[in-house]
C-alpha cells in the first residue's frame, strides 16, 4: 500500500529515506533527527512552509534558501544538495540519489559562493587565483565557486579536482551543526530558456556524510530526508485526472485488494482525494479507503488498499470516486472552491465466508430444506384428503374420536381437517369430511347338505 506522506528509497550498502512534504505548516521534514524546510515561506500560500512552489518565466532565477536543522544530541555533519524527482513504483512522488545525473529542475538548482563577492573578484583580479584551487577567479565567476575556498561545497574534494573528475564543485554542500541548531544553507533556482510550459519537479535533499576513513565496520546506514521543489511555467496549463480501471485482487491472507488507477493527463501536478467506497448488495457502507494524494504531471498513480476478509463474506461492491481542483488558474498549495469529480460504476465481487460461517450457512440450509419438506408433505396430505375423502352427516352419540377410529384416522387429523376446536363436540346433523369407509364385507357360509334320516 501506498503512502502519500514519505517514500522509502534503499540499497545494500546505503538506506535513505525521502519524506513527503506535507506536514504541518511551519513544522521542519525530518527524519532520523535531522530535517529542513523553506527558509522563505509565502503567507498567501500554506503548501511553501513544507515545500517549495514557484511560477517562474523561462530564462529567469529565483533566489531561495532551506534551512537544515539538526534535532539530535549530538554534532551531524550533512550534505545538502539536489536532485531530480521520479515516480515511485506506485506513480508517487520520490527523489533520485546523488549520484544519478541531474536534468531538470536538479539541475536548475545550484548552491554556490554569493553572487556578489564572485563577481567582485573576478572583476578586480580575473587572472588570480585566489585560493590556490587551480581555478582563477573568473573560473570561479563562470562556475558560481567560492574564489576564496578551494572547496567550495566542504566535501573535501578541491572545485578543480572535482571538475577534472566531472562531478559538481558546488554540492553537496557539507555543512556540520550542532544538537538543536539549523542552519541556512542558500541556493538559487535558474530556469532555463528553453523550459516547457507546464510543472517541473526536483528535490533538496539532507543527508548524513558518513565517515570515510573505513572506521565503521558493517553496513552503513545513512539517513535523508527531502523536500519537493515545485516549478511551474506559465503558458497553457491543463488540470485533468481520468479513471483508467478499478481492479479487486485476491489478498494473499483472505480477502482482497482493492487496486485504483488513475491517470494525470495534465501538464501540472494534481492534489486529488483518492475514494474506494466499499457497500454490500443493500447498499451498507462496509469500509472506505483513500485520502489525498498527489499525482504528478503526464503520469499513472496506482494503491493498493487492503480489504481484509469479513466473517459472513458474501456479495460486495467497491466504487472509484476522485475528486480534484481543475482550475488551470490556481497554484500548488491553494485550492478553488469548485471540484471536478470523476467517478466509475461499481464493480461487483465476493467475499469467501469464514469456516464457521460457512458452518452456520449449512446448519441454516439444513434447517430450510426440512421445513420445505415438511411444508411439501403437508401440501400433498391437503391435497389427497381434498380429493379422497367424503361428506359425512354427524348423527346422535357420534364423537370425534368414535368417527376417527371407526375410519381409521388419527382424530386430531379429523378435528383439524374440520377446523373443530375444544372441546371437539359434534352437533347432530353437521356435516363433515372424513375418509371414506372400506365396505362391510360379510362373512362366507358353507352350506350344508341335509342330514339323512335313518
């Protein structure tokens, strides 16, 4: 199952975890006591204390800051860089590590020496090489490097070493706090020219530098925590979501999975309330499954909500109902009072009862096949007396039990074809049914043959 708030990324050798950012407003992402957030949240829109949104022109850059916040006891030295998203394996959203390459909005983002005493250097001594990194000042302008640190990001690689070997002299940006202190680390978002309309998404990322000398034996674990950086270019946005399919899946443990799909056909990702709304065949609500999720431009979002396995079992119906703002007007993190809802006709399935319901169920089918039987046999013994027996006219000293022995029948059988009630008196000259009456037959003489006389 799916989780919208954070999204696990591990390896063998490295287990780092992204958290999605959506907690609360003015609360710092952290994870493993260490943690970051805007530096420069907007007031017009809650979404910027936990991520970053921007709308910006190609071409243009955007001056920005996290501040990374170490909430353990003890000093951490972190690295903090960028990084492009990707979709999970559900379609949600994740960050790519540090050492996959950087093309959209990852590499927009640098962090660098601040612009103005870059440029001041290299205007005043172009051909100086201040920090004796192998790189003049003008490098250090071109390539946004500090040009008086040779290791401009403190990963302890010098800014030409690392251009050499072609990694970037400017991240991770290596920076160690102290317990219960942040830090602002300030980076710049450069649009390029040639950006399409629509959202771009990347990451700033936090993650503990672990030792290197080779002093700790055993995995390595180190811990990240990210925060989603949003850009969008204005031009012709679209909002729209389509229900692909609702699948129901068997669960491995008894019951099902309820498995939705749904599509971003938009260029702009998608805040949507994500509803499996589950109702036996009288239409009583069992379970409900969703919540909010976002679902990234051009791109398939899948969850799979479990439905454990119910006593009684029996038929069920699941429905797919997504609820979403399409305003292409409105910005990530503010929402419109119209919603769009799309929704998909129930899809019916069955739900395998427990043993001992399945128990219950044969004991009760028992049951109901005796009563039909008795009820059957009831049915032919009215129908047989309608057709065999006859009108009888009661006579004096006549009584039920005298009439039902006399044909031989039971005289509650009698009393009830009658509708006779206690104390089952009969009146002289009613007339009733009975059965009919065998016919006397009298007994056989052999004659004899007259006696001589002697």
């Amino acid at each position: 199952m799916r989780f919208p708030k954070n999204v696990l990324l591990g390896s063998l050798l490295l287990v780092s975890i992204v958290t999605w950012p959506f907690a609360l407003p003015a609360q710092a992402i952290t994870y493993g006591g260490i943690g970051g957030r805007p530096a420069y949240p907007r007031a017009d829109n809650p979404r910027t204390s936990d991520i970053f949104v921007h709308t910006l022109e190609p071409g243009t850059t955007q001056p920005e800051g996290v501040d990374v916040i170490n909430n353990g006891t003890a000093a951490k030295t972190l690295m903090v860089y960028a990084a492009d998203s990707t979709p999970s394996t559900e379609g949600g959203y994740a960050c790519e590590q540090l050492s996959e390459p950087r093309d959209d909005v990852g590499a927009w983002i640098t962090f660098g020496w601040p612009g103005q005493d870059r440029d001041q250097a290299a205007a005043l001594l172009p051909n100086k090489d201040e920090d004796g990194d192998g790189l003049t000042n003008q490098d250090e302008q071109n390539r946004k490097t500090n040009p008086s640190e040779p290791d401009t990001d403190g990963d302890g690689a010098s800014d030409k070493n690392e251009i050499d070997s072609g990694t970037d002299p400017l991240q991770p940006v290596v920076v160690t706090i102290d317990p219960e202190k942040k830090v602002l680390v300030p980076f710049t978002i450069n649009v390029p020219p040639t950006a399409s309309v629509g959202e771009h998404n990347g990451c700033i990322l936090i993650q503990e530098k672990k030792d290197a000398s080779g002093a700790d034996q055993g995995i390595a674990i180190s811990t990240r925590t990210g925060i989603r950086v949003a850009v969008t270019i204005p031009g012709n946005v679209t909002r729209k979501l389509s229900i692909v399919r609702l699948d129901v899946l068997p669960r491995a443990q008894g019951g099902k999975i309820l498995h939705p799909v749904v599509r971003n056909d938009g260029n702009v990702s998608i805040d949507a309330d994500v509803r499996v709304v589950t109702t036996n065949l009288f239409g009583r609500e069992l379970i409900r499954h969703g919540g909010e999720y976002a679902i990234l431009r051009e791109s398939t979002s899948e969850w799979n909500f479990e439905l454990a396995p119910t006593f009684w079992g029996g038929w069920y119906r699941s429905r797919l109902t997504v609820a979403y703002d399409a305003n292409p007007a409105v910005e990530l993190g503010k929402t419109d009072t119209k919603q769009a809802v799309i929704s998909q006709p129930a899809v019916g399935f069955f739900l395998p009862p427990s043993p001992l319901a399945w128990a219950i169920y044969a004991a009760i089918l028992i049951i109901l096949l005796g009563l039909g039987l008795l009820a059957w046999l009831t049915l032919k013994r009215r129908q047989l007396i309608k057709k065999t027996w006859v009108r009888y006219v009661v006579r004096s000293n006549d009584t039920v039990q005298a009439l039902a022995k006399a044909r031989n029948v039971s005289w509650k059988l009698l009393a009830r074809v009658n509708k006779l009630r206690p104390p089952y008196e009969l009146k002289r000259g009613t007339a009733i049914l009975v059965p009919p009456s065998a016919p006397v037959r009298k007994p056989h003489r052999r004659q004899r043959s007259p006696r001589k006389k002697s």
